[in-house]
C-alpha cells in the first residue's frame, strides 16, 4: 500500500514537471545555457560541520574549474531531513538535480523512478573509470541490477580504543581484541566500579541498527531473505549479541544508553563519545567517518581496530552515494553527470578521505603515493580499510529505515527493561512483518 502512495506521489511530480514545461528548449530557457550562461544544477547535502567545510570546497573547486556549469548546495541539515524533503517534493516538485542521501535510504526512490538509472553514463563515459571503485564500497549503491547511485562518502563502524588503558590492565594495545568474548574479558579488566558507582566503563556503543548488522552477521543471523518479505532479525542468532550488551550492562561492563536511543549523532550519541574522549570509557565504537574527530579530541594514544567477531567478521557499510534526479531536462541531467563524476574522481577521493576519516571510494585514490604516505603517518586508519573485506550489504528494500528504527529502539528496549533480546526484537520484527504484508 506504502508503495501504491509513494508512486502515485511521483505520477503528480511528472504532472507538475509537465504542466511546467517540457522538453530541451524549454530547459534551455530556464537554466540560462541558450544566451552562453553556465546550466545552473542544485546540490542538497546533508552534513553539516567540518564535513560540510569539505564538501563546501570541492563545489567551490568544481565551479571554477570550468564556465558550463554552476552548483548551488544547499544544506539540508541531515540525511533524515533530505530524505523526507525528497518526498516532499516528489508532491511539490522541488527538488534538486543531485542529491547526497543515505545508502540505506535511496533505494525507495530507485525502485519509484525518481532517481536517474546511471548505466548509459558509466558505459558510454570512459572517464568515469567505474572499475576502479573499490567493490566493498559498491554494496548499496544499486538494485535490481541498475546503478542509481556511485559512492561518496562512505563508512564502517570500527572498533577505537584507548591504548594507554590497555597498557595499564595489560593487554595489548595493537590488538587488544578480536572476539566479542575477548571484548568482554578486556572491558572487565578496564572497567573501576567502587562502591557500587562506575568510575570508568569498559566499552560502550549506540543503540543502533547500524551496528545490529554486524552483531547478526558476524553470528550467523540474517536481517532479511533475499526475497526482502521475510523477516529473520529476531532469530536467536540475530539476538545474541544484543543479548549479551545487555548483560554487560547489567554488569555495569558497559555504558548504558542515555537520554534515550543513543543512535549515532544524537545528542545521547554524542554523550558516549565524550566520555570515551574524557577517558570514562575504554572501548567504544563509532563511525570511520569519526576518525578526524575522535584524534583531535583525543589526549591519548588512540587505537582503531575490527569490529569484534563471534563467528566471522562481518560489518555494514554507511555514510552516503550521490545520485541525480530523473527529470525531463537532458541538459541538466548531463550537468548532474559531470558534478559527480568530479565529486568522485581520484583527486577528490584523496581530498575527502584525508579531510574527513571517510574511506577513499577509489582504488586508485587508495594506492596514491598521498594517500599511503597518510595511512603511514596515521595508521588508525588502516583498520577500516581492511576491514571493508568483510563488508556485506544491507538489506536492498523500501523499508532499510523502518527496520532500522525499529531495531533501535528494541535494542533500548532490551537493554533497559526486563525483556529479552529476543522478546524485544521479536516485537520489532512483527512490526516490520505487517509492514511487508
């Protein structure tokens, strides 16, 4: 039914764009590019702070780069926000001409039409070189066989430590774990609980979906079947590790969320990483997109490493891809071409990657002599790109966000009630079941 409304939602976009105006000539006039000005494409963008300072600079690079085109950005305060404006405006037609959003939450407006099928422009375009984006990062940038997307900024939860503390409880501080049976052992020895009040926790983590990927995975536990109808992140295998957070908390090994589902950049979010960077806490996990941050916050000697294992690694991809919106304009949809094949070329990966902790998107960026005498200088970033042999793909459906909400706050759930990980998660899952229905 949900599917019925977004398409309707799209056929009144076309009627929109259609009573607008169609065709080149009429796209002509509106952009300017008849009378030799530049076709003038807007960028919506979803990151804001030193991230935002980034992106900021390469449209700024990319529009004086040449006189053809012109990128506005506009700054759309969050992936959730662009997500929601997007189908705003499929009703409305505002809309931009590329878009940054969220790998787990394009693929509804891939299978509605609303973003452009890239596959003619990767064929017919040599420069695009689309080979030599790195395979684990072109998990969730496509379905059913169609490229609607290219990667951007892209990332994996890893696993940052304080090696000083390692060093005090004795364990290694280049690999002090591997197992999240090794993550237990180690979290007790860092954890000072006097007189019943915690005075340092061993490990925390946000409630998040995000990371639910690998504690399933990694287990043997499935979020979706392929088919993506059927349900199967409640399973026991699936609960394991949230059930064991849960436990860990209950030993005061781990912090327990606070103000609420602390998923990653909320402001309980933000409480956990301050307190591992006041050194409250000893292991926590976070985004690679986090690596700036947390080393220039940092008094201490900083460690990254995988996230822990139960049976095999295995973790998700995050961050974002860049896609064009599928309008009746050729002119401004071969504009929309040109920016993000800019946006994602090799320079730019190297630029992005150093500037802000996201993974170079690119081979090529990768084996720069720039980029690896980085990771030389700095080899807390290395984990992350090694560990993206292990990266598997979220669940390609409409409904990637509800599940995650949804396991979210059963996460929560479970960790600060009576339930069960599996009661908590089975409820969630029921909930996700009738919205496939």
């Amino acid at each position: 039914m949900k599917k019925v409304i977004f398409q309707l939602m799209f056929v009144s976009l076309l009627f929109l764009l259609a009573a607008c105006g169609s065709g080149s000539e009429a796209s002509e006039n509106d952009t300017g590019a008849a009378d030799g000005e530049p076709v003038e494409i807007d960028f919506w963008y979803g990151l804001g702070g030193q991230v935002e300072e980034v992106i900021l600079n390469q449209v700024d690079r990319f529009n004086e780069a040449q006189d053809d085109i012109y990128v506005n950005a506009v700054f759309q305060e969050s992936y959730d926000v662009t997500s929601q404006k997007l189908q705003a405006g499929i009703v409305s037609g505002e809309l931009p001409d590329v878009v940054q959003i969220n790998t787990r939450a394009w693929p509804i407006f891939g299978y509605n039409d609303v973003f452009l099928n890239l596959d003619d422009y990767i064929e017919n375009d040599e420069e695009i070189n689309f080979d030599d984006f790195i395979p684990g990062l072109l998990v969730n940038t496509a379905v059913e066989d169609k490229q609607y997307t290219l990667p951007y900024n892209r990332s994996t939860p890893i696993l940052y430590y304080n090696k000083d503390i390692m060093r005090e409880i004795g364990a290694d501080p280049d690999n002090p774990v591997e197992t999240w049976d090794d993550l237990v052992e180690i979290a007790g020895k860092a954890s000072i609980i006097n007189d019943g009040n915690v005075e340092r926790f061993g490990f925390s983590a946000s409630m998040s979906g995000w990371y639910f990927y690998s504690l399933a995975w990694s287990n043997g536990g499935e979020i979706l079947k392929d088919d993506l109808t059927t349900v199967m992140f409640d399973s026991p295998e699936a609960a394991e590790g949230v059930q064991l957070w849960k436990e860990m908390i209950e030993d005061q090994l781990m912090m327990p969320p606070v103000g609420g589902t602390s998923t990653s950049g909320s402001s309980a979010g933000e409480s956990l990483s301050q307190s591992f960077f006041d050194e409250t806490t000893a292991l926590t996990i976070a985004s690679t997109g986090s690596l700036g941050q947390y080393s220039s916050n940092v008094d201490f000697d900083l460690g990254t490493t995988f996230l822990p294992r139960f049976d095999e690694y295995a973790v998700a991809t995050g961050g974002a891809n860049l896609a064009i919106i599928d309008t009746d304009s050729e002119e401004k949809q071969n504009a929309a071409w040109e920016f993000i094949k800019f946006m994602t070329s090799t320079d730019e990966a190297v630029y992005f990657a150093k500037e802000t902790g996201y993974l170079p998107i690119r081979q090529s960026a990768l084996d720069s002599e720039e980029l690896q005498a980085y990771y030389e200088e700095n080899p807390i970033y290395i984990p992350a790109i090694e560990q993206l042999e292990y990266a598997k793909e979220a669940p390609r459906s409409e409904h990637t966000l509800r599940i995650e909400s949804e396991v979210n706050k059963a996460m929560e759930k479970a960790v600060t009630s009576d339930m069960t990980a599996q009661e908590a998660l089975t409820e969630a899952a029921d909930i996700i079941r009738d919205v496939l229905e």
